[in-house]
C-alpha cells in the first residue's frame, strides 16, 4: 500500500496511521460519511446540496428516509442526524404482490414520522420524488384522493395519520427531494439502514397483509416482474 501526504508532514501519527490501515481493509463497499460541522468541516458540508437545503443547520430532527429491494426483499430504513447510530428499519411485505421503489421509501417514511417527536418541527429528506407527489395529493385542497386504488394504501394510510398527528400538535413537516447515490451522509445511511431492514427475519415484517387485487407476472428469461391491477 503507498499513500501520499503533504510533503511538510514528515511524521504520521500512529492513529492516523491505524484510521488508514482500517480504511485499506475494510470490506464495506460504501464510502464511511461522518458529518463533522466544526471549522473548515462546517464551510465543507454547508456547501453540498442538503447543506444549501438548509439540512445541516435545521433546529429541530433532520431525517433521511431510503428503501433497498434486492432478490424479491425489500427494506425501509430512515436516520436521524445529529445522534450516533440513531435510526429504524424494517422488512416490507407483500412482495408476492410484486416489488416497488415507492412501497419502500413510503415505509421509510413511516418510519422517520415515528422517529420525530410531537414536540419538533422535522426535515424529511427523500431521493423518490414520486413517492412525494403521492404524499401531496393528501395535504391541502385540490383533487379527490382516495385510498381505494392506492397500490400502497395500508403504508399510506399511517403516513396520513401520522402527518395528521403532527398538524393538530401545531408541527410542521418539511419533506424535501433530494439527489441518491452522492455521498451525502444522511441520504447514504438511510440506504444502509434499509438494506439491514431487507435482510431482517420475515418473522418481523410489517405491510404485510395480503390485498383481493388481481396480480400479473411477466416473464423475461429468468426474470419474473409482479404488479397488481388497481382499477
């Protein structure tokens, strides 16, 4: 192993060197984001994109929300910033109805709502912008909504109850989109969480109950795609 260093540093610390040497042989094939907001650390993480969001300096629960869908299993997971090895996850059910990126972050959702107390404003930060839109639809007036064809109505239904929870208590709940996949520590612990959701017993999972919708299967190959006829 070579690794390069400022050319007036001409003693390395033993700790430095043991941080470099866990690094070289870790197995994780992600990247360890840490936020540190002091010094020159605080200018760096104002300046990425949940640092402009205003994310790094929120007063009250910022929250990062994520799914993981992996051989027919999926995961929810959300992480709250500001507290070491603070966050939820949770296995998603009713896969034999088919698998959907909305269904986990959705979970995630919940999740992160029942992570932030009656008592606070929140920040939700989510990389699906379609799961936001299906959220809309339930906040303020406009068109009708209706659970009934929602393919995702029993997670959408608690995330309805809990924003409602969170109104009456006079809370606001910001959820914003945010880019996946760029090393923004929120957004990456969020995904770690939900693949350790994915991964859990199925003893432990929740939306699992089974609808009286038709499901269709296509089949490519070896490859089989499940979806549910909502209308």
């Amino acid at each position: 192993m070579t690794a390069w260093v400022q050319k007036e540093r001409d003693i390395i610390k033993e700790e430095g060197l043991t941080k470099l040497l866990e690094a070289w042989d870790s197995s994780e094939q992600k990247d360890e984001c840490i936020v540190c907001l002091n010094d020159l650390e605080l200018a760096y993480w104002t300046g990425t994109e949940i640092g402009q969001l205003g994310g790094y300096g929120f007063q009250e629960v910022t929250l990062g929300v994520d799914g993981s869908c992996k051989d027919g299993r999926m995961g929810s997971g959300c992480y709250k910033l500001g507290e070491k090895g603070e966050g939820k996850y949770a296995p998603v059910g009713r896969e034999d109805e088919g698998t959907s990126s909305n269904r986990l972050e959705l979970g995630g959702v919940v999740l992160a709502l029942q992570s932030a107390a009656l008592s606070e404003d929140a920040l939700l930060l989510c990389d699906n912008e379609a799961v936001l839109h299906v959220i809309r639809k339930w906040v303020g007036q406009g068109g009708k909504a209706t659970l009934d064809t929602a393919p995702d109505a029993d997670i959408l239904r608690e995330i309805i109850c809990l924003l409602t929870e969170r109104v009456r208590a006079g809370r606001a709940t910001f959820l914003i989109k945010v880019k996946s996949h760029r090393g923004e520590p929120i957004n990456e612990q969020a995904d770690t969480l939900a693949e350790e959701g994915r991964e859990m017993s199925d003893d432990d999972k929740r939306w699992d109950d089974w609808t009286d919708w038709m499901t269709l299967e296509v089949r490519k190959g070896d490859t089989a795609v499940r979806s549910v006829w909502t209308n």
